[in-house]
C-alpha cells in the first residue's frame, strides 16, 4: 500500500511539472523604452509578423507576451523531418535589465504533446504510454525501445532550440541603436 501510494505522488509531481525557460538580463546602458522597441523589434524579424504572435503589447509596463513557433529538424524513420514546436513568450522590461520567460512548450504537428511528455517518452516506460496513446493496443518491446532511443536522441533538439532563440533574443536586445 505503502508502495501504491508513493507511486501515485510521483506520479502527479511528475506530471505537475513543467519545462520553462525564464531569466533576466542586465543591459546597464539601455532604457525600458529602448529595451521594449528592441523587443518588439525581434518579435516582428523573428515571426513574420509580431502583430500575428503578440497576444499582449503593453508599452507602459514594458510586456510583450506572444505565442510563437518554430520548426526543429529531427532524424525520424532515416530521414530528417521538420517539426513544430509552440510556445509561449514573456518578455518584461525595465530600465538596465529584462526579463524572459518561455512556457507552455508544445510539440509535433498538431502540438498534442507537452514537452515535458517528450522528455519522459525518452525511456522505455514513457515510449510504451506515448505509444498507447497514440492508439497502439500492444505494442513490441523492439518498438517500445526504438522509439525511447529515438526520442532520446531528438529531445536535445527541442531544447537547443530554445537555447537559439534566447540567444537571439540577447542579440537583439543588447544590439547598438541603429543611429543611421
């Protein structure tokens, strides 16, 4: 019983979890208003259109809240396929100093899994739930493995592309005004 019990509290502070990427960065030199126009900026060069991806674009207490994606090539069945990844992003600024916040990570075509679901179908275990959930009734513990090792070796991916899109940010929001 003991046992059942510590299962099901992991279980739950497991799926309680959520993968989220937040910091704050100084930038001693620059204003919120200079800091804010930088940030819409890369909202606008990043996405196509900023006014499709922003939800929030409030000036005056320097947030930008926007829902994003991009597309992360993976090795899947030999071949290199691209997939899509959603999430949402904060941007809050004030004068010297900004902050992130990326959340609500999504992934594949239809954005059905969580990537924190990504993570935990990368051992054999949360392979066999992924692929019960994705409507097989039984499935090999060849197939359980091959697909634990593939995940395993995409989800670093996802998460290097996180890490490109920080960078980029960063980038944009320490970057020289243009002074044309």
């Amino acid at each position: 019983m003991k046992k059942l019990l510590l299962g099901i509290l992991l279980l739950f502070s497991v799926s309680a979890f959520a993968k989220e990427f937040t910091e704050v960065i100084e930038a001693p030199d620059k204003t919120a208003d200079q800091l804010y126009s930088s940030a819409r900026g890369w909202f606008a060069e990043t996405f196509k259109s900023a006014d499709d991806v922003l939800q929030m674009d409030d000036p005056v207490s320097g947030k930008l809240i926007g829902k994003g994606f991009s597309k992360v090539p993976i090795k899947a069945a030999g071949m290199i396929v691209e997939i899509k990844m959603q999430y949402t992003i904060k941007i809050f600024v004030k004068d010297g100093r900004f902050k992130y916040d990326i959340s609500n990570i999504r992934v594949g075509e239809l954005a059905t899994s969580t990537l924190e679901e990504y993570e935990l179908a990368c051992s054999p275990e949360g392979a066999k739930k992924a692929l019960i959930d994705a409507g097989m009734k039984n499935p090999g513990k060849k197939i359980i493995e091959k697909t634990a090792n593939n995940n395993k070796m995409n989800y670093p991916k996802f998460e290097e592309a996180i890490k490109n899109i920080v960078a980029d940010l960063k980038i944009a929001m320490k970057g020289a005004e243009d002074d044309w």
